[in-house]
C-alpha cells in the first residue's frame, strides 16, 4: 500500500505562501477543482473525488489525527464515470460529508505540496512526502519539517484531522 507523510496547517497569507513554493517548486503549478464526498465506514477514511464529469478518484486512506508529521496509507482507484461510483458508493455507504476546494498543487521533490482553498473553512497548505520503498516515516518527517521552514509554516499553525472533521466541528 503506497504510503505518505503528511502535515496540514492554516495559512494566514495565501498569497505570500504561493509565491514561496512557486519559487521552490520543480513544477509549473496546477490548479484543480475538487469535489470530495466522504463515506461513513467501519475503519480510516473513504472519500469519492470528483475532478470533472468525467475523472474520478475512489480514496481510502487511514491516518492518525495529529498536528505533527504523520504516517499515511492509501489506496487509489481512478473512473471516467464518477455518476456510476457515486451511485453504488450511495447505495451502499451513508454520507458523511462533502468538502468543495480549489487545490493549487507544487511539486517539491518528492513532496506534494497543496495549497487548499476550502469553501466555509479557509485556506490551508498540505505537506505530503511520497514515501518510496524502504524509506522511514522518520525521513519523510524531516523533509516536511525542512520545507515548513522553508515555506515559513510554524508549529502553531498545525491542524489535526481532514478537512471534513474541521467542517462537522
């Protein structure tokens, strides 16, 4: 199962935090619209993201919910009929939630960097380090530590959860 480590925290000043990691980026930025709907499900997270009518991804994911460097394990399935997964998915699985945000998306080495505009939250920035094969939760933490510096993030700015437990608050 691939794996990741992640951070989230809130941004104070969206557009001086775009114009760091658009520096540091190795990458044009992409900007993506997202329509997440979360699952209610026995064990982690399941979530149904929609990227236009005709590009889905079904995510499941599991993760500890702390402000630090944390561990992440998902799984990815990609459709070009998001109607047809949204359809079984509600058939079978009672909805927990829906999170609608503009993704500004840098990549930094082996990072991903997200810079989120989430509707009835805010704006915040996602770290998430793609671990490779062999590489420690130990390792990818000290990369998001050294880009948080880099990007200016400051411990208090860290958030625990997913967006989804911020809106049920």
């Amino acid at each position: 199962m691939p794996r990741n480590v992640e951070i989230k925290a809130r941004v104070d000043d969206f557009e001086a935090l775009r114009a760091r990691a658009e520096a540091l980026s190795d990458t044009p930025v992409q900007i993506i619209e997202q329509l997440d709907t979360f699952y209610i499900t026995p064990r982690g997270r399941l979530k149904l993201r929609v990227l236009a009518p005709d590009r889905c991804e079904l995510i499941q994911y599991t993760r500890a919910d702390d402000s630090s460097a944390k561990t992440s394990a998902y799984e990815i399935v990609r459709s070009d009929d998001p109607a047809a997964f949204s359809r079984i998915l509600e058939s079978a699985l009672p909805i927990r939630g829906v999170v609608t945000k503009r993704r500004f998306l840098y990549l930094i080495g082996q990072t991903r960097v997200h810079l989120d505009e989430v509707e009835g939250l805010g704006t915040f920035m996602e770290l998430e380090v793609v671990l490779t094969k062999g590489q420690t939760t130990q390792y990818g933490a000290a990369i998001a530590e050294e880009l948080m510096a880099k990007l200016g993030i400051e411990e208090e700015d860290l958030i625990s959860g997913a967006y989804i437990d911020l809106l049920e608050q």
